[in-house]
C-alpha cells in the first residue's frame, strides 16, 4: 500500500517526496475537495497524510471525509510550523484513555 499526502505548503510536500512520499499542495476547498477524491479513488493508496491546517481551514468537510472512509486511513501530520497540539499531548491522550499517570 502507499501513502499520499495533501499540503497546504510545498516544504511538507518536498520532505515527504524526499522519502518517497508522494503528494500534492492545495490551498483551497475545491482543490482540497478534488485532491482527495482522486485520492481515494486510487485503490493503491492505503494511508492519506493530510496536514492539520485543512483540519483547522475545513473541519466539517475533513471530519465528514474521515468518518465516511474505512480505507484508506486520513491522518493528521503538523506542518513546518509544528503542531497545534500540546507538548504532552501523548501523555494527556494516555491519561485521558486509560486513566493511567504516566
């Protein structure tokens, strides 16, 4: 299976060509919206890496593109300027799930 990415920035799309991912840069929604369909009409591509700005941009339309998909899998990577998440954010995640103090 491979993966592919959808970026809002061409310096997430080239680190990830880099290691032989393959991907595009959109800005907008109808670009947005055009990427993933010719996505996941690939049968090839298991893992969709999508950067977490569109999650922030277009969370209705992401959300709904996530929960009407079992394959391939759409996951969330922080772009160049890093993560929106907190720097615990695993841990609060453990915490929160299994109510285990790391």
């Amino acid at each position: 299976m491979k993966m592919f990415l959808i970026s809002d920035n061409v310096d997430t799309l080239t680190g990830m060509r880099l290691a032989g991912i393959p991907g595009v840069v959109v800005h907008r929604k109808d670009e947005l919206m055009r990427a993933f369909d010719e996505a996941l009409a690939d049968k090839e591509i298991g893992i969709i890496l999508l950067t977490e700005k569109f999650g922030r941009d277009f969370p209705d339309y992401v959300n709904s593109v996530k929960l009407a998909t079992k394959m391939p899998i759409i996951i969330d990577v922080p772009d160049r300027h890093g993560s929106g998440r907190r720097s615990d954010f695993i841990t609060a995640y453990v915490n929160e799930a299994i109510g285990l103090k790391l």
